[in-house]
C-alpha cells in the first residue's frame, strides 16, 4: 500500500514538472521580435536569375543628375555622373588634371567621372546609363512571384528568393529584414516598387545562409531613403532619388536615374564570397537569433521544482485529513 501510495506522489510530481514545461515558451522567453521568428516568405520552384548590370556594374555610384555629400563620406569603387558635368558632383574636392579620363577625390576609393572629362569617358558613360535603364526596365518586367508582400511593411520577414513586387511604396521597420538562401549560393532577390522605398533608421538588411549583396536587386519606382545608421545590402536601382542619412552606409550600388544624396556614409560595392566569411557578417548573424536570456536554465529549473513540491505539499495534506 505505501508502495502504491509513494508511487502516486511520484507521478502527480512528474505531472506537475510536465504541466511547467509544456506552459514554457520556446526560444527567447522573454518573447523579444526577432528577424528568426517571425513568417517566412515561400520560395519559387527555382530562383531568378540576375539582372544585368552591364556596365553601370562596374559602378557603385552612379546618377544623371547630381551627386552630393556632405560630412565625412567613405566610397570605394568608382563613381559617375552624365549627362550632368562634374559640377553636379559636389562636396568631393574632386581633383582633375586636363587631358585625364578621370578625376579624384580623398572620399573615393576609386575614380570619379564626368562626360566632359578627355578620350572616350563621354561614350562609356552614355552606354552605362543605358545599360542602367535597361537593368531596372528588366528588373520590373520580370514574372511576379509574390505580390504585395505585408502590404508593403517587410520589417522582420525571412525572405527566399523571387521576384516580389508591390503597387506601393515598401517600409523595412528597426527591426530590419532578413535575405535567406532557400536553395543554393546562386539565389536571387529582385524587389518590384512601384512607390517608395524607406528604410529606416538602424535598421539592417540581414544575409544568412550564404545570400550576397551582388544578387539582391531593389528596382523603386519612387525615392529611396536609407535612414540614419541603417544598413542597406543590394543593387539599388532607383528612378528618383536615392538619400542617405547621416552614418547609414550600403554594400551594394546606387544607381539612380535622378542624383544620389550622401550624409557621411559608407559606400562599398558587393563582393562575390559569402558572407559567412566576413567577420562584420558573423556579427550581422549573431544578431539575428534570439537573445539569451540570463538565468533562463535556472528560473525553469526553480518553477519546476516549485510547481513540484506545491503539488506534493497539497497531495500530502490530503492524505493527512483523510488519515
């Protein structure tokens, strides 16, 4: 009988530890929003193939109109600017000696160009911009996968590679939006906007799994504004303006059928390794998955203990009136 009797207290304590745990939550327990858990956008049968750049592909910046910085901006690779003259590229201290292709600037890591500027500078610049026109006119003439994704608010989505496309303008959150390869290293992003893109300010543009900046296509039919210290990743290739803010930075290329706007940024153009393999990416991964949460082991441990031991207590006292 008093076997029987410690066997029921055993098991009603095994109950109680179960009924604690199956309440839990899983992952952050704290239920803090992060990119890891929150819907992903289904992947295509096979991803998009790229768009081509041509030429304008050799340049990060590039625009018809205007480009400006103020403040300490950082740009490796090249930039240009036609059928605008290299007056329209201002805040750079542009250096030129006559009878040169191109200029220099102590902001650029690279050469800046202009279509006044000696030998065939004018023609390439021509065919760059048309190759850029061209790259955005592929870009929202490719088939729709998905369309009008979060009504137009991306912030914390997982997106697979397809061709995605809204009438309206497109808003990435704080909280930022993650590129995930769903295939293989080969995979492709291409965003269809037909309004506006804002990014806003801190937010990110997270790459797991492989995914690369070079195969991330954003073709906005409206402005884009990349806010204060967020980090934009992709091809942008913008009809209007594309506006940095101040300490917001882009892996990628601007490319604007207007002028490009610089608030001491950081501009780089993409690579062709993985992510994976760049420290700054490892960081950008790290902060993708749920935070711990100090103690977390220990206050499970103590409710299932606890939870326990109520549940002992009160068959014990039963037993104890009943006797």
């Amino acid at each position: 009988m008093n076997k029987c009797k410690n066997f029921s207290v055993a098991t009603a304590v095994l109950i109680a530890a179960l009924m604690v745990l199956s309440a839990m939550p899983t992952g952050n327990m704290l239920g803090t929003a992060t990119a890891s858990n929150t819907a992903t956008a289904p992947r295509t049968a096979t991803s998009p193939s790229m768009v081509d750049l041509g030429i304008a592909g050799s340049f990060t910046i590039l625009a018809q109109s205007l480009i400006t910085t103020t403040g300490t901006t950082s740009i490796v690779g090249d930039i240009g600017i036609s059928p605008a003259a290299a007056t329209f590229i201002q805040g750079f201290g542009l250096s030129y000696t006559p009878g040169d292709d191109y200029s220099t600037s102590s902001l650029v890591d690279g050469k800046v160009y202009a279509p006044e500027y000696s030998g065939t500078t004018a023609t390439m610049l021509g065919t760059a911009v048309s190759n850029k026109d061209a790259a955005y006119s592929e870009a929202i003439g490719r088939p729709v996968d998905e369309t009008e994704l979060g009504t137009g608010d991306i912030t914390g989505l997982i997106l697979n590679a397809s061709v995605y496309s809204w009438a309206g303008g497109v808003v990435i959150g704080s909280a930022g939006v993650t590129i995930n390869v769903n295939g293989t290293a080969d995979d492709v992003w291409i965003f269809i906007i037909g309004g506006t893109l804002t990014v806003a300010a801190d937010a990110e543009i997270y790459l797991t799994n492989g995914a690369l900046p070079a195969r991330i296509f954003w073709a906005v039919a409206g402005v884009t504004s990349i806010g204060a210290n967020a980090k934009m990743k992709g091809i942008i290739l913008c009809e209007s303006t594309i506006g940095f803010i101040t300490g917001a930075s882009l892996t990628g290329r601007a490319l604007s059928k207007t002028d490009v706007t610089l608030q001491s940024n950081a501009i780089t153009p993409p690579t062709t390794s993985s992510p994976d393999d760049d420290d700054d990416d490892d960081d950008d991964d790290e902060k993708e998955k749920p935070a711990s949460v100090p103690g977390y082991d220990a206050v499970l441990l103590l409710l299932v203990v606890g939870s326990a031991s109520a549940a002992y207590g009160l068959i014990r006292r039963k037993r104890i009136s009943q006797n």
